[in-house]
C-alpha cells in the first residue's frame, strides 16, 4: 500500500473523523484515542477497499462503525500493526461556539442518530446515508425530519 496515498486520503476527509470523534466521545482524550482508533481501522482495511463504493462512504461507515463499537468492548483490545504511516496525528479544529452549541445538541442524541445527521451535515445524498448506515432510503428522510425536529427543541431550551 502506498503510504502517501492513505496520508492524502486522511487529510482530505480528517474533517468527518473529527466530527464523528467529537460526537461520539466526551474528552479530548477520548476523542484523541478514538481518531487514532479509526485511523488505525481505515489503515488495516485500506488494503481490501475495491472502490465498489464512494471513497468518502467507506471512510463514513468504517469510522461510524468503530465509534460504535468501541462502545460494545467490555475489554480493551490493544494491538500494534507492523508499521503505520508517519504523521497522521492531525490537529483538531478550533470551534466557534455556534458550533460549540451545535456539537452539545447533537451529543444527546443516540448513536443512530448522530450517525444520520452527521452524514446528512456532510451533505451525502439520501441514498449514500442509506448505504452507509442500512437503512431505506425512504426512511432515511423520516429519521432525518424527526432528527430535525429533536435538536431545534434541544436548542431553543
């Protein structure tokens, strides 16, 4: 595998991970660990990516999955692969507190939820969401309508 492909492919899509590490862990710690955990996961599954999908929704399912899965563990699985790419501790971004507030809301939703609306943020089609998460895409427009209404009432409390 070539290690400068998988740096690129991590700088352009580093913005998702960080999203998906702030709603899904409460530290920056966490959040850190979790970066790294998904990293970890897109490096080892690089290899097997045959592109039957979008690169940008490999990357949304592998990294929802991992968020999601570390939450199942009851042990902490600690492994070291052979060898990672150098630099790939990417900075988290600065957010302004609109945002801030926005990251708040989303934190109380559940997991499935998060997942949609993250995905629905990063302006995938209706149909990406469905593939990504496996859901049908008709419901994939009431979920996101009951999401919706959900944090405009977090929000205005």
């Amino acid at each position: 595998m070539n290690q400068e492909i998988f740096l690129g492919m991590l700088r352009q899509h580093e913005g998702i991970l960080h999203k998906i590490c702030r709603l899904y862990r409460d530290t920056p710690q966490d959040r850190e660990d979790l970066f790294q955990e998904i990293v970890y996961q897109l490096w080892k599954s690089y290899p097997s990516f045959q592109g039957q999908a979008k690169l940008s929704s490999w990357i949304y399912r592998i990294a929802l999955n991992t968020a999601l899965a570390s939450f199942r563990k009851k042990t902490p699985r600690v492994s070291y692969p052979d060898a990672l790419p150098d630099n790939i501790a990417v900075p988290a971004p600065v957010l302004t507190e609109q945002q801030e507030q926005l990251f708040q809301a989303l934190q109380q939703l559940s997991d499935a939820e998060k997942a949609i609306i993250t995905l629905y943020l990063e302006d995938l089609s209706y149909q990406e969401i469905a593939a990504i998460t496996g859901i049908d895409v008709n419901y994939v427009g009431v979920k996101l309508n009951r999401i919706k209404a959900k944090l405009k009432t977090i929000l205005k409390s």
